[in-house]
C-alpha cells in the first residue's frame, strides 16, 4: 500500500511540474537527459580572447553542448553573445566587420559627433583634451574612448536581451568583474547583457570603469581570469576552460615604465589563472591556443587568432568527443539556443509611448529628449533608438549612455540613463602647429580650444579659439539655441587674425591684421551640416615696411578699409577623419556682401570641397577650392607650401602678387597605410603621394588664361595626437624641390 501511495506521489508531482518550462539543459531526449552538465569557461585576453570564437566553432563541428556559461572580459563578451543565442557565423562575421581601430581609438568615430564638435576638429586636429573646473585640470576617465565600445557591444548584443537581466538568457551565463573599490570579485549575474559586457571588459585606463548596482567595477581578469569556481558553483558536472592569457614578458623586453606596469598585471592575471587551474579535475578540459607574439590589441589578425581557437580544440578532440551528443539531440540543443536570438531578430517598429531622460545634473532632459528626435507616437525601431542615443553621445557630454526599451500593451517606451562626464563641461584642447622648409620659412603656433558648455539650459556654449605664433589669432562664439534642443541657434561672434610675413620680391616685411564682429543666425542640419546668415563689422588694416626709395610704394600700399558685412555660408561635413579622412565629403562655401561708404555690391566668396575615399589599405581624397577677394583685399588661404603648391614657399604666390583677387586649386592625395601607433599615441602610419596645380591673379583679374601651376609631393604621415605629422619632399613644376616638416591639419 505504501509504495502505491508513493508511486502516486510521484505521478501526481510530475503531472503538476509538467507545466513548468525547464532549462536548456534538462531538455532532450534520453540520452541528453543522462549527461553530465558542461560548463564553457572562457579567459580575458584582449584580442586574443577572439580564439574563443574558434573554440566555438569546433565545439559545434564536433557536437558538443555547453550547457552554461562563465567568462571574463573578452571572454564574457563573446560567451555572452554566445549564451544570447548567437550563431557561430554572427560571431564570426561580427568580428571580421568591426572598426577595431576606432573601438580602441582614444575618440568616438567621428561620424557619431555632433556638427559642433566635428567643427571643433577642423579648428584644431589635436587630441589633447583637459577638463577645467575650479579646483584645476580633469583628465579623461580612460586612455579610450568609451562610445565606440558601447556601440559596437550594443550591435552584438541587440535583439538578443541587451536589455533583459541575463538571468533570462537560453544559456545561464556569469560574467567576472572586478570591484575598484576594494578589489574583490563581482560576479554578474542579474544585469543586462549590454551591461554585462561592458562591465567585465572595463580594461584600468583603456576603457572607464562602470557602475553596476552602486559598485564601480573594472574587467575581471585581474582577479579571476579563469572563473572555475565560478562554473562550479553554478552545478557544472564538466569545464571546458579556455585560457587566452598573455604570457609573461621576457627580461629582455621590460625595457621602460610601459613594460613594467604590463608585467605587473601579467604577473595578477596569471597568478589567479594558476589558482583556478590548480581546481580543475581530471575529467575537465583545458584548451590553450598557441599565439606567440599576438598581443593583447593585435585585432588585426583575428583570421589567425580565431584559426588557432579552433586548432587548440582540435588538438583536445579525444577529450571533447566523449562529450558529443547525437546529431538530433545536438540539433534540439542549438534550436533551444538559438530560438530566443531568431525570434528577436526582426525589428518591428512600434509607436514610441514615453521617453524618459534619467541621470542628468547639468544637463537639461527636455534639450536631450529633442536632441534624440524620438517623437511621441512616432512609430520607432531599434535602430533609430539607437540613432538617438548615438545623436547625445555625439554631443561629447557623456562618459556613457544606457538604454532600455520595454514594449507593452503595443508601446515602446524608452528609457535613456546618462552618465554626464565631469571633465567634458568646461574642456580645453592643446595643439602645436609647426611647418619648416629648413630654410626660411619657419612658421609655428601654440594653439588653445576652449569650449564651456550647458550655461544654460537650452544649451548654450561658449567656444574661444586663441593661437599664438607666426600667425596671431582669437575667435569666440557664443552659440545660443533658440529653445531646448533647437535646431535653430544666433551666435555673437568675435574674430581677430593677424599675420606677419617676408615678401623676398621686395626685400619687405607686410603685416596684415583682420577684424571681424557680428552676429548669425543659424540652423543645424543633422550632425552633418548647418546654414548660416549674418551681419557685422569688418576691419581690415594692411601695412607693409618696404626698404629706403620704396616710399611711395608703400603709400600705396598701407591702408585701412572698414566695412559693413552680410554673410552667407552653407557647410557639409560627413568626413570620418580630421587628420587623415577616408571617407565622406567636406563642402563650405561662404559669401559676403561688402559695404563700405558708398562703395558697395561688391561679393567675394570662397569655395572648399573635398571627397574622401578609401581603397583596401589605401586612402585619399580630392580637394578643389575657388577664392574670389574684394578688389581691395586679398584670398584668403594664401597658395604654396606643403599640398598647396608643396615645393613653393609658403604663402610664395602672395609674396609675388601682394594682391591677388582670385585664385584656385586641385589636388589628388593618396596614402597606404602600413602601421599602427600604439594604443593611446596616435593613429595610423602611412606613406603617400599628392598631385596639385594651382594659379592665382591679382588687380581684380579673373583666372582666364592665368599660369597653372603644378606641383607634385611624397611623403610620409602619423597621426599623433597632437594631429597629423609629415614628412615631405615636393616639387613645384619649373621651381625647386623643398623638403617639409610639417605639424597640424592641412584641409
């Protein structure tokens, strides 16, 4: 009686749980039921940690299942990814197509900035940016720009529960992460997959640390390379870790203070992996990939990293295959994987139903809200949530941006968290511009940006441009926004710019100064370009010292002209680099309406384009302008000197025709790039060649049967953070050859 009354209880209770959804690893059919549960445990390593995605695909050649997962920086971004219900192939594919060079760039990719800030680049290329506040200089939290990271983790988690806590995954999945604070372990396990992601691969002083649940949190390798523990203590039966450490250095190698702080975080990070190797079992596998001389940002080789993955895994072939399901019991368990991933892959737009701006202090939400251009009832996708948010982290305001979406009762609601970078209000920007023939000319400038932002809440900004050197210059601007997040805006302005130059045709010094005071009033179209009107004052003084005899030359010369202006100027800017671009178009074309006494109706303008383009490993781009001058004044970027006649003097054609009314150039610049500066230095490495022509008039003649100029250039370029460095040769046709050192933007 008493094993029929238990045989009953036994039904009755299998009935009731029946209705219960069990997880991935309790579902299949006999013989999946009976195995062992295993757990993927996979190692931080920076671009190294792209083996994993070889493991990957072997595991799945040989049909083995991962029941669990637990990784640690890079290793949580491609187990998380994985455990969302990502294929092998996305994977994959995610690799091969991401801008690792702009992921590791100390700048948000340029085509995510805002119109004023891409601006901020053409008035100086540097990178070399302060915070200001009253109690002295803010430095950037991270060597890195955080933005691009976001992204692109962003794109690889989307669809996937990049917003759900990963505690809802179809794989149960941990993430290793390291407390600042104190520096003990934090195990991820109830945050957002996003979250998760770019918490663990919080690399000290690449990327920023981040806030997670009140705990400021850096990558996890420091504390647990290896989460075995980990594993364990979520049930597994069987690891499978996956070690991509970097090795140790050599004496030989530690060579300066660089080296050592690595060494110092090698030395953590293996001493912790020798611990959690030391808690493995006989019945565990350990998969090491043999990359002898790949380091930690080498993403350049990703085809060999993800290839030795899958090598090392072979290697471990009779270990895994006792592991191996059934081809039907292999294919359930990817389709259970797999099934949340492909049920979120289509993006169905739904009416947005409310927008809520969290975490702001100086900013102002209602300006960010607009700023965004989600509207209220607008039917709203993914993307275009993501367009927003990219639209505020463009601005330069934020460290970082989290966004979650909820969609109920046939609404999305979106949820925009900010973090407002302290440094970024009140920020200063340093640049150097030096150009040398090794001859006579020598021009250099100490070149200051400062932009204090949010003076008010619409948004006001005021911007101060001061370069000191060969070239005098002061502009300020206060760019006011005609209401929260306004597209349209008035800005007061305030230019001076003087120059002092030796003109060898007449043994004679000319000192030019130019002022300008006005006010425009303007819109913003997009973050790509704007339109501007205006009126103001001009005042233009022109004195040149000729020697004895030349009196009345000079008389004739030195003058004074004030004048009434009305401007107008259109810009395009989608170019994705201020130093070398290899993408996008730049378009300015800029008028004035000069009035002076009773002389008027005279309308000089000036013309700028340049479309960039790229090729494999090279890059270039055509650039063309066209300046017509009052019949009193003169162009305004003088011809010569380096990819503006390279082989001339600077400015060598003004020196000939102290007053040229027209003038006009084309040039072909292209570059191969063939190195890398290292992380946090700079950029590219790249050696090129130009072609120019270019002719000029004076006396108010037009260009119309004028002397074309051409000129040609090698040269070799890096980009530093103090902007683009040249080393150049050039030749004029029918002139000399010039060697050029060459500092600061060049378009």
């Amino acid at each position: 009686m008493r094993q029929k009354t238990t045989l009953a209880c036994v039904l009755l209770l299998a009935a009731l749980t029946g209705f219960t959804r069990p997880s991935l690893a309790q579902v299949g059919g006999p013989t999946e039921a009976k195995r062992p549960r295993i757990a993927l445990v996979l190692s931080g390593g920076g671009a190294r940690g792209l083996a994993h995605i070889g493991v990957l695909r072997t595991l799945q050649d040989l049909r083995v299942p991962v029941d669990m997962v637990v990784g640690t920086s890079m290793g949580a971004v491609v187990g998380g990814a994985y455990a969302s219900g990502k294929s092998i192939e996305e994977l994959e594919s995610f690799v091969r197509s991401a801008d690792w060079d702009a992921i590791l760039s100390d700048r948000a990719p340029r085509q995510q900035l805002s119109f004023r800030r891409r601006e901020d680049d053409r008035l100086l290329a540097s990178r070399i940016d302060f915070g200001l506040n009253t109690k002295g200089i803010l430095l950037p939290p991270a060597a890195a720009a955080n933005s691009a990271l976001e992204f692109t983790l962003d794109s690889l988690a989307q669809g996937n529960g990049s917003e759900r806590s990963i505690r809802n995954l179809p794989l149960p999945f941990r993430a290793v992460a390291t407390d600042l604070v104190n520096g003990r372990m934090v195990t991820l396990s109830d945050t957002p997959l996003f979250l998760t992601m770019r918490a663990s691969m919080a690399v000290p002083g690449l990327f920023s640390p981040v806030r997670v649940n009140g705990r400021m949190v850096v990558d996890g390798g420091l504390v647990r390379n290896l989460g075995v523990d980990v594993a364990r203590e979520m049930g597994a039966d069987i690891i499978i870790a996956v070690n991509v450490g970097s090795p140790l250095l050599d004496e030989q190698e530690i060579l300066s203070a660089l080296s050592v702080t690595d060494q110092m975080v090698k030395i953590l990070t293996t001493q912790n992996v020798e611990r959690s190797l030391s808690e493995m079992k006989s019945s565990d596998v350990l998969i090491t990939p043999e990359m002898t001389g790949i380091g930690l940002i080498d993403f350049n080789r990703r085809e060999e990293v993800m290839m030795q993955g899958s090598q090392a895994s072979m290697a471990a072939k009779s270990a895994l295959l006792p592991l191996a399901l059934s081809a039907t019991d292999y294919a359930e368990h990817e389709r259970l994987r797999r099934a949340t991933a492909m049920a979120a892959s289509v993006d169905d737009a739904l009416p947005l139903g409310k927008l809520t701006i969290l975490g702001t202090n100086f900013t102002n939400p209602q300006a960010l809200a607009a700023e965004t251009g989600l509207q209220l009832g607008q039917k709203i996708s993914r993307a275009q949530i993501d367009q927003g948010s990219a639209a505020l982290q463009g601005r330069g305001d934020f460290d970082r941006i989290d966004t979650q979406v909820v969609d109920v009762d046939g609404r999305r609601d979106v949820n925009l968290t900010v973090s407002e970078a302290a440094w970024s209000r009140s920020r200063l920007r340093l640049g150097f511009e030096v150009e040398s023939d090794f001859d006579s000319t020598n021009v250099y400038a100490l070149t200051l940006l400062h932009t204090l932002s949010w003076i008010n809440s619409w948004g006001a900004e005021l911007r101060t441009l001061a370069r000191i050197g060969t070239t005098q210059q002061l502009d300020m601007g206060f760019h006011q926004p005609l209401g929260a997040g306004s597209a349209w805006y008035v800005e007061p302005q305030f230019t001076y710019q003087g120059i002092k130059t030796y003109m060898p045709l007449f043994g004679s010094n000319l000192h030019a100064t130019k002022r300008w005071s006005g006010v425009l009033l303007g819109r913003r179209l997009g973050n790509w370009g704007d339109v501007q009107l205006g009126v103001g004052e001009q005042t233009a003084d022109l004195k040149v010292n000729f020697p004895p005899g030349f009196e009345d030359t000079a008389a004739g010369l030195n003058r004074r002209v004030t004048e009434t202006t009305q401007d107008a100027r259109f810009r395009i800017d989608t170019l994705d680099a201020p130093a070398f671009p290899g993408r996008g178009y730049l378009f300015d074309l800029h008028t004035q309406r000069l009035t002076s006494g009773e002389d008027s109706g005279e309308m000089p303008y000036e013309l700028k384009a340049m479309a960039a383009f790229q090729l494999g490993t090279w890059a270039g781009h055509l650039y063309g302008e066209y300046a017509q001058a009052s019949t009193h004044g003169s162009a305004a970027d003088a011809l010569g000197g380096f990819l503006r006649l390279s082989g001339s003097a600077p400015r060598g054609l003004q020196s000939q025709e102290p007053n040229v009314s027209s003038q006009a150039l084309v040039r072909w610049v292209m570059a191969k790039q063939f190195g890398q500066m290292p992380l946090g230095l700079g950029g590219a490495l790249r050696a090129g060649f130009s072609l120019e022509s270019g002719s000029s008039a004076s006396g108010g003649k037009g260009l119309g049967g004028a002397d074309w100029k051409k000129a040609a250039s090698i040269f070799a370029s890096v980009d530093t953070r103090l902007g683009p460095f040249y080393l150049a040769l050039g030749s004029t046709q029918g002139g000399a050859s010039t060697v050029y050192f060459f500092l600061g933007p060049v378009w």
